[in-house]
C-alpha cells in the first residue's frame, strides 16, 4: 500500500494538537509551524498527483482491513487534483493571514485551520460515504471556528446560522446513509457501485430517496440553490482569508455530487437515467442567475463577492449536472480557476476593507496604495466574471463547448452569457465608484503600511491564475484523462475491491 495518501489527513492532524499543546501562548511558533505543515502539505499532494497520473487509482486500508469492512483511503485524478488544489489555495491564504495578522485577531486560528485542512483533505480521499459524513463534521466544526474567529455580534449571528443550515444537512445526510445501508448492506463507495445495478426493482423507490437527500446535503455544501441562504452572510461577514478558504470548502460539494452521481446513482443505471440530472440542471440554472442578480445588488463589497462566488457554482453546477467526461473535464478545469478567482477577490476586497474601514460600495478619499489595489481589483474582476485573457474566459468558453450538443443548451448559454455580463456591470460599477471616484472625493488618504507578505500572497493566487491561462492545453489535456477515469468505474471499483 501506498502509505502517503495518509499524508493529507495525518499530518494537519498532527499538526493541529501540537500547535495547542507546545505554542498555544507563542504566536510566532504557531505561525512557523502552520506554515511548515502547509509546505509540506502542497509537497506531498504533489505527489500524489503525479503519482495518481502514473500509477492509477489506488487504494490504502486503514488497518489493513480489506474493503469492504475496514476504512479504505482511494487515490485517484480526481482526489488528487482536489488535495492538489486545497493544499496550493490553504498556502497562500495562510501567508497572507500571516502577512495581514488576521491570526493575532483572536485565539487558536492555526489550529483550526489544520483542521479544516483535514476535513476537506478527507472529504476527498475517502472511499466511504460514512466516512464522508464524519469529514464533513470536521471541517464543519472547524469553519465554524475560523468563522468566528475575532468575534462581533454580526459574525457571530451568521455563525450560528451557518452551523444551523448545516447540521440540518448532516441529519438529511445520516438519513440518507440510513436508507442507503438498510437497502444494500454497505456504504463503501466502491462496493455501493457493484450492488446496487443488482438489486431488484422494488428498492429503486428507496434509493431514490436516499439519492435525494444526499443530492440536497451536498447542494448545501455547494451553496446551489436553494440550499444557499447560508453562504450570503458568512462570507460577507466572515474574516477575508477564511472567506477565501471557504472558496474551496464549497467545492466540497461539488467533488461529491461528481463522485457520487456518476459512480454509485450512475446516469446509465436504467434505475437512475437522468433522474438526478433533471434535478440539478434547473437548481444550477437559479443559481447562476440568483448569484450575479445578487452581486450587482450588492451594497458592500463583501456581499458582492459573496453573490459572485454562487454565481460561480452555478456555472459549475450547469457543466457537471451534464455527467459526461467532455463536460465534466470542462467543469474542473473552470472549477480550478473558480477556486483562485474567488480567493483572490476575497483577498482583495479585504485589504480594501482595511485600508478604508468599511464594506460598502461608495466613495471615499483614496486610500494606502490606491493604485496597486485598483490594479489587483481590475484583475480579480476580470478573473470572476471570465473576460478574456485570463482563465475564467478559457474556463467558460470550454463550459458552453462541452454542453453545445445539450438539449437546453440555448437556456444554458443565454444563462451563461447573461451572467456574466450581469456580473461585469457589477464589477465595474463597485470598481469604478471605490477606486475612480475616490479621487473627487476631499480628504486625508489613510497611511496604513504596506502589508508585504499579505500583497506577496495576493500576487501569487493571481499567478496561479496566469498559470492555469498559459499552460491551458496541458492542463485540459490531463482532465480529460480525469474525466474518463471518473466516468470508467471499473478501474475505481478494481483499485478498491481487489487487493493485489
């Protein structure tokens, strides 16, 4: 067995009581060893990722137990491009929060966010759907932490709704479970994909329902709608770089809806057909629209990224609810880009909450490197609502390709289309009232000091980006591959199911 796909789960969760137990007092320790941890994180899931490309998926048993009956751990393109992803993304926010010192805001930031690394870490490698539940109460209760964390009424309010609308999806998720097990014996993911095209019809009712319990639990987790209401305020009102690592927790959701509904509720299971599909299509579509109505809506700059960032799962939403590999393959590459743009936007909008002391979207006097931060703005703006010549473009162009053969694909294009330009004339009108208009404004412009690292880390997720457009072809190229592994469940089921 491969003993380092471990490697992701462990080693936040080492880390984490050792941050509590040896530096719960030394704030420079725990800020060495957070970002230590976080190095050596990206190492190792890079590793994994290359080795998920030459040796195909594999599995690793928790103590040794054969699948079904132990934990089973399974490594493939998928998981390891979204260890790969979390692990890259949790890095920069780190340093900027290092950068910033958001972690001096409050007691035990470091050790939540390893934490949380290791809920969604597990969230991805598991090969169990109970498992999954239990990763999902990790990172659940770990959010909710980094939610909170420098306190106030107002974040605290949306706290405590975000763990509401959250718990109520956990009991609909062991519901779910409930069901799934009473039907077929087991929940190991690999095994759930060989029984249930065996059973007989009489279950299909149940399965069904089951499959829709998940379908919402996940949808919450997805911020797809209507299942939503909770990420609004706790992104808009949540600390700017735990906003920005929450861009890849909602990917949560969107990894088990790809994995779950085309392994164990597969589309080609005559019990299924596009049951599921039916379902998810509309609920993307009003997401998508509800997303960037709800940004140029927006009063404050934080809301507005917030409304952006569900807009965004809609778009991701309306290419994987196509389950087939080109769509799919389309879907992760704009899910990757997604992912930076959310975090850098976040990361922008809230050095500019800093530097002029308030959210909304008016002019003030010009603040502390006005121009650097119009520039970073001007370029988050244009990665979120997919202009050429950055990803989101690419990202959108492969969205709208892969579903041309679909039999709503005029509905989704105009969806698409629409969206975005309702989402550039709210970019644009926030932009151009905070930074343009600034300058007819009197007054004495803040001297608040250059954040370096916190700008350094900026920079970097805006790199990221960059990347993803130059290197676009070889990217596209991989996910195709990811794409059929995803859609061949033989070779998933074969790396789980048979020990060699």
């Amino acid at each position: 067995m491969n003993h380092w796909i471990l490697a992701p789960v462990v080693l936040p969760a080492m880390v984490a009581p050792l941050l509590v137990l040896l530096a719960r007092t030394d704030l420079t320790l725990q800020r060495i060893l957070s970002v230590a941890a976080s190095v050596a994180l990206m190492a190792a899931s890079l590793a994994l990722l290359w080795q998920s490309t030459s040796s195909g998926p594999q599995a690793y048993y928790m103590g040794n137990w054969p699948a079904p009956f132990g934990i089973v751990l399974v490594l493939d393109q998928l998981s390891a491009l979204m260890v790969a992803l979390t692990a890259v993304v949790g890095l920069i926010v780190l340093l900027y929060v290092v950068g910033s010192g958001w972690d001096a805001r409050g007691k035990n930031f470091h050790p939540l966010f390893m934490f949380q690394l290791m809920g969604i870490n597990g969230a991805f490698l598991t090969g169990d759907a109970f498992n999954l539940f239990v990763f999902f109460e990790i990172l659940l209760i770990a959010s909710y932490g980094l939610m909170i964390h420098a306190g106030g009424k107002d974040r605290l309010r949306a706290g405590v709704q975000y763990v509401a609308f959250n718990l109520g999806g956990s009991t609909l998720f062991l519901f779910g479970l409930g069901l799934i097990y009473s039907v077929t014996g087991t929940l190991n993911i690999a095994d759930l994909a060989l029984r249930i095209p065996m059973l007989p019809e009489g279950d299909a009712a149940m399965l069904r329902i089951a499959g829709v319990f998940l379908l919402i639990v996940f949808a919450i987790k997805g911020a797809l709608l209507p299942f939503h209401f909770w990420l609004p305020a706790t992104y808009a009102l949540a600390p700017g770089p735990v906003a920005a690592l929450f861009a890849i927790m909602t990917k949560v959701g969107a990894y088990a809806i790809l994995r779950f509904y085309t392994l164990v509720f597969s589309p080609d299971q005559p019990v299924n057909g596009s049951f599921y599909a039916d379902l998810l299509l509309p609920a993307a579509l009003v997401t998508l629209a509800v997303g960037m109505i709800g940004a140029l809506g927006a009063k404050t700059l934080a809301r507005m990224a917030a409304f952006a960032g569900i807009g965004s799962m809609g778009t991701l939403f309306l290419a994987f609810a196509a389950f087939t590999p080109e769509a799919a393959a389309a879907g992760l590459y704009y899910l990757i880009h997604s992912t930076f743009a959310a975090a850098l936007l976040f990361l922008v909008v809230d050095q500019v909450i800093e530097r002029r002391g308030l959210s909304d979207i008016k002019a003030l006097p010009p603040v502390a490197q006005h121009g650097l931060l119009t520039v970073l703005f001007f370029a988050a703006a244009i990665a979120m609502a997919g202009m050429p010549p950055l990803s989101g473009f690419l990202g959108k162009l492969l969205v709208l390709d892969a579903l041309r053969d679909h039999d709503q694909w005029a509905l989704i294009w105009t969806a698409i289309l629409a969206g975005s330009l309702v989402l550039i004339v709210a970019l644009g009108r926030a932009g151009s009232t905070v930074f343009w208009k600034a300058h007819a404004v009197e007054g004495t412009p803040d001297d608040t000091p250059a954040q370096a690292l916190a700008l350094v880390a900026i920079f970097a997720m805006l790199g990221v980006i960059v990347l993803l457009t130059v290197f676009a072809g070889p990217v596209m190229a991989w996910l195709e591959g990811t794409a059929r592994q995803l859609h061949d469940s033989a070779a998933y089921i074969n790396a789980v199911m048979v020990r060699e």
